[in-house]
C-alpha cells in the first residue's frame, strides 16, 4: 500500500471490525471497461476494485468517511469517483431501495407477529423498557402517515405581526389610553 494511501486511511477501532464490503464482479468489470475508456488517469484503472467498492458503498447510501476507511481512497477520489458514476448511482440506488424496502416489510411482519404473541402473554411487556415501545409507536405511526397520503411532517410558514409593528400598536394603543385619562381628569374638573 502505497503512502499516500496510508494517509487516507483513518484507524477506527468502532469500525475495525466492521465487515468488508464486497461488491459483485460484474460490477466490479463494469468499471473497469468504464475506466478503460476513461481518457485521463483515473482512479478506476489505478484501482479499479477499490473504485467499484467506494462506488457500491455509495450506492448504498453508506458515509463517505465509512468508505475511505474501507477503501483507502481520499474523500476527494470518492466524490469524483460519484460525481462520474452518477447515472449509475441512481440506477443501483434504485435497486437497492426496492430490497431495502423488501426488508423492511419482512421485519414489519416479524415485529406484528411478535407483538401479537405478547398480547396472549402480558408479562413479557415488563421487559420492554415504554421508550423503546414509544419509538416502535412514533415510527409505525409515520410508516401509517405516510402509505396512507398523509404528511410525516408539517412545515408551518406564519405570517404575522413584526416586533416593529407590535411596537407600534402598543404606542398607539398607550397614547389613545392616555388620551382617555386626560379627557377623563378634564371632565371631573368641570364637575368640580
């Protein structure tokens, strides 16, 4: 390994165990033929399994950081490396949010069938701490907000008085008070 690669390279014991991720040859000879074609000294023919591992992290929507750990490329590389692989990127993202969201329907129908056998026994609930329970409640509650067209979240735009404008008001209403007080104090003294 090269120096330069070293330097890239950032030692993290939370991830040193982290598996390799491993992308498939076929990809892997997509781009190399992409770098072959390349007309300037691309990363894709200096290393090209390094260029389709940080490109099959990114279309998997993992952190750059994560990816130059793995990889070794600088974060520099990786964002050239997105930027010229873009419409693959897509592609591949497509493909990985239809099984990641094959995924979550798999573990949606686990995590039902598991709340339907605490119900025949209660007493497993003293296991669950209620922030965890109120986490599973917020989330199924935006999944069901969701699918059924409603928004996951509003973004409210109000439109109101300025402080400048409040300021204002307040003087004006002050100034009508003291108006009052005045015509007040010259009737009693006609009275008088």
């Amino acid at each position: 390994m090269s120096a330069r690669k070293d330097q890239n390279r950032i030692p993290n014991s939370r991830n040193a165990k982290a598996p390799i991720v491993e992308c498939p040859p076929e990809f892997v000879a997509e781009i190399m033929k992409r770098g072959e074609e390349a007309h300037l000294p691309v990363i894709e023919k200096r290393n090209p399994q390094g260029a389709a591992t940080a490109l099959w992290m990114l279309c998997q929507g993992l952190p750059r950081t994560r990816i130059r750990e793995q990889t070794g490329l600088s974060l520099a590389a990786i964002n050239r490396l997105g930027f010229r692989h873009s419409d693959t990127l897509e592609s591949k993202r497509k493909d990985f949010a239809m099984a990641y969201a094959h995924a979550a329907q798999t573990y949606t129908d686990l995590c039902m069938e598991k709340a339907e056998r605490m119900m025949d026994n209660p007493e497993q609930l003293d296991n669950i701490s209620p922030d965890r329970l109120a986490l599973t409640v917020g989330i199924f509650t935006d999944k069901a907000a969701q699918l059924s067209g409603m928004a996951s979240a509003i973004i409210e735009h109000r439109q109101g008085t300025s402080v400048e404008d409040a300021a204002k008001v307040i003087a004006e209403a002050r100034a009508r008070i003291a108006e009052k007080v005045k015509n007040q104090a010259i009737e009693a003294e006609v009275i008088n």
